[in-house]
C-alpha cells in the first residue's frame, strides 16, 4: 500500500508543479485545506475517489486517472 501512496504522491506533486501552483492555491481551487493537500504529497494520507475526482478537475486533467498512472 505504501507503494500506491508514493506513486499518487510523485504523480499529484508532477501535475501540480507543471500546473504551477503552490499547495496552497491547489487546495484554494479545489476547496480543500492546504493540510490536505501536504499529507496526500507525503504519502501520510490515502486520497478517497472524490478527492482524486477533484484535484484532478482543478488540476484541468483530461482524466482523474492521470493522477493514477504508475499504480498497479
């Protein structure tokens, strides 16, 4: 399982700095707290679906899965 958090953590931290943005203007777009946004990068938190439907869409991913690539 620790394996599945560090993919999504690498994956969440590569979109959000391609996007440009700081954990905290991602947790502003998304409406989520900037806590949240820190503890999915350091693998201390597993994302529910909704909440990778979300970063995914404030992100503007073409697909939630994006965020999920790598995890087998």
């Amino acid at each position: 399982m620790e394996a599945v958090r560090t993919q999504f953590a690498a994956n969440l931290r590569g979109h959000r700095d391609r996007a440009g943005l700081s954990q905290e203007a991602l947790a502003d777009i998304c409406d989520l707290h900037r806590t949240e946004i820190s503890l999915l990068e350091r693998c201390k938190r597993s994302p529910r679906l909704e909440t990778i439907v979300i970063l995914a869409r404030g992100l503007e991913l073409s697909s939630p899965a994006e965020l999920l690539d790598g995890i087998v």
